[in-house]
C-alpha cells in the first residue's frame, strides 16, 4: 500500500474511532444507571451531580478495534506486547471504576503493563541525546523507562479533575508526537494517534457539552491514555536517537526535551502537587485540592475555559520546543522546566493576592463601623 493511500486511510481510522465511541457511550450510560455505577460527589469533587464514570470502557472499545484493524491494513510491526499490556491497564482501570481499588494494586498493575512493554518488548530508553554526555547501559536505561512511564500515566491520572482536561491534554499531546512521524513518513505512530484521538473527540462531546448524558472518562480512561502516551514518547525519543537519523526526512538534536514540552502539563501538575504535599509534611501521593485547575476554579473560570487556556499553554510549549529542537538537550530542558514551572505558579499567585485584596477590604468594613 503506497504512502498516499494510508495518507488518507489514517483520517478514516479516526472517524472510524469517534463513531464507535460516539454509538457506544449512550448504551454505556443506560448500564451505568440501571447498575447504579456513579462517581458519588465527595469534598475532593467539583462537581455536585452523580456522574457514570465508564467513558474510558468506550475509550478503550474504539480505540482497540481501530489501531488492530488499521494496523493489519498497513501491514506494519505492532509494538510488541502493547495490547496485552493495555488490557492489564483497562484491567485496574475498570475494577476502580466499578469497585475501587488500592493505590498500591493500581500502582503495581502500571508497574506490570510498562514492565512487560519495556522489559519483554524492548521499548526502552537507550539514548540520553547529548545530555552531559551520559550513555545509559541497559539496566539504567530500563529502569528509566519504566520510572518515567508510570509517571505519565499517574500524571495524566491526576490531571483529570475537571471537565475536558484530560481529553483536550491528550488530543493535543498525541497529535504533537504525531505530526513528526507523518512528515517523516513513518505512519505507524499517526495510526495510533487516529484511533486514539477520534474516541477522544466523541468522548469529549459527552463529558463537556452533554447535559443529560454526561459521563467521565475515569481511571480507566485516564490510565489508558497515560500509557499510551508514555508508550509513543519513548517511541519518540528513541526514534529521534542519533544513529537512526539518517534515515529521517527531519531531524532533531533534542528529542527528550521537546518530549518534555509536549508533555508539559501532565509533568509540571505532578511535579508541583507531590513538592507541595511533600513541603507540607504530607505523603506525595495523599490527594487533595492543590492542582492547576483547582487555583483556576477558585479564580472563577469555567471548566471549559481552563482547559482551552491550559491547551493553548500547551500548544505554545509544542511550537516553542520544535522551534528550538536543535538548541541542545540541557538548555532546552532546562529553559521548558523552567518557563513550565512558572506558567503554573501564575494561577496561586493571582489567587494569593486577590484573597489579601479580599481581606483587606473586608478589614476596612469592619473598621469603618
């Protein structure tokens, strides 16, 4: 099959995914009401309504169907092992939906799935990219691999608090690692992608602008998006390694920290909220309030509205790092950290000093009578 046939056949893998999502929800919600499964609002919830938290089952349906079929069709080399490691995430994912499971078992099932890509797959880290001219042996190299995947897939775990974030984060994160393979003709990454982002899109529909059907991705959802990105960016940077780039169309000199950029919300979210708690005298993983999206709530936007601004933050961090794909590993770590970092404490900021406005005011009342 030649390039510009699977050019236009990877839309279709896309439509082909919204539509099975899109079908499948409806019927998903009259199961979650007849067997009464329902995220119940709790002091830690933004919202105040019993919500059906299967949207990751619907999820998990478009996107096996649509990635195993169009894959076939393309005739390319699966990831190995991928799929069975998917069905132990969609596993944990769907019991703590349904039942709720321990942190530690959910923990230990991620460790299974990314051990099984990782150690029998050999999707691993095997390049540092120039990065104070370190070489990772074999071991280090796995258990890198596997630190940072279970890291993303907890980040975008922890990321789905509200309303849309956690479907617009992964549309636009997969399709950032997506658009360098397809302009490099490389067409397996892009398939993925589609079949991901088309049930993202019908998910989203559900979870943002339905009243009467709305539903949640759930741990199910977010687990299986935060692994299969954290799949695609060890994809990414090993495929953007040193050696293998004479056979790219375009080339990069800093694959992991553009890696880093497209990923920035999940890592800078996670990263703040574990010091925080930490700072605090708190165990990292303890939940609580502290998120980005939880400071812009209390400045009073929307649900909508936090995500369109985090994903147009996001999108800026995308265009920034390829923009400067050749500055060098270190430097542009060093500059997207920090950039993130600083985006992030914005939110906490304005609130702290529109809370000591508020105080202040409220001082001068008092006074004044």
């Amino acid at each position: 099959m030649n390039g510009y046939t699977i050019q236009l056949l990877i839309p279709f893998a896309s439509f082909l995914s919204f539509m099975m999502v899109f079908l499948s929800i409806p019927t998903i919600l009259r199961v979650a009401h007849s067997k009464n499964l329902f995220d119940e609002p709790n002091k830690r919830s933004v919202h105040r309504m019993r919500i059906p938290t299967l949207g990751g089952l619907a999820i998990f349906i478009g996107f096996l169907f649509t990635y195993s079929l169009f894959v076939d069709w393309f005739q390319f080399i699966e990831i190995p092992f991928l799929i069975p490691a998917l069905l132990i995430i969609f596993g944990i994912g769907i019991k703590d939906d349904i039942l709720v499971t321990a942190p530690m078992v959910k923990l230990a099932g991620q460790l299974i799935a990314v051990i099984i890509v990782v150690g029998l797959g050999g999707l691993q880290i095997t390049d540092f990219h120039g990065f104070f001219g370190l070489h990772p042996d074999p071991f280090w190299g796995t258990v890198l691999t596997i630190v940072g995947m279970v890291f993303i897939i907890n980040g975008f775990n922890l990321i789905d608090g509200i309303d849309g974030l956690a479907a617009i984060t992964g549309i636009i994160t997969s399709l950032s690692f997506s658009v360098w393979y397809f302009i490099n003709e490389d067409y397996h990454i892009p398939t993925l992608v589609a079949a991901l982002v088309g049930g993202l899109l019908a998910f989203a529909y559900y979870n943002i602008f339905s009243k009467r059907q709305k539903i949640f991705m759930g741990d199910t959802g977010s687990l299986i998006l935060g692994f299969l990105i954290a799949v695609v960016a060890v994809h990414f940077s090993e495929f953007n390694r040193p050696d293998n780039q004479y056979k790219l169309l375009h080339t990069m000199n800093s694959a992991p920290a553009v890696a880093i950029a497209i990923l920035i919300v999940p890592i800078i979210d996670t990263l703040r909220v574990f010091m925080l708690r930490v700072a605090q005298g708190n165990s990292p993983f303890a939940a609580d309030k502290n998120h980005i999206h939880h400071r812009m709530l209390a400045l009073g936007f929307s649900h909508l509205q936090i995500s369109l601004i985090i994903g147009s933050i996001n999108i800026a961090f995308v265009i920034l790092a390829f923009s400067l794909r050749n500055w060098g590993m270190l430097r542009l770590s060093i500059l997207i950290l920090s950039l993130g970092f600083a985006v992030a404490y914005i939110p906490s900021i304005v609130l702290y000093y529109k809370r000591r406005h508020f105080i202040r005011r409220l001082n001068q009342m008092k006074n004044k009578k």
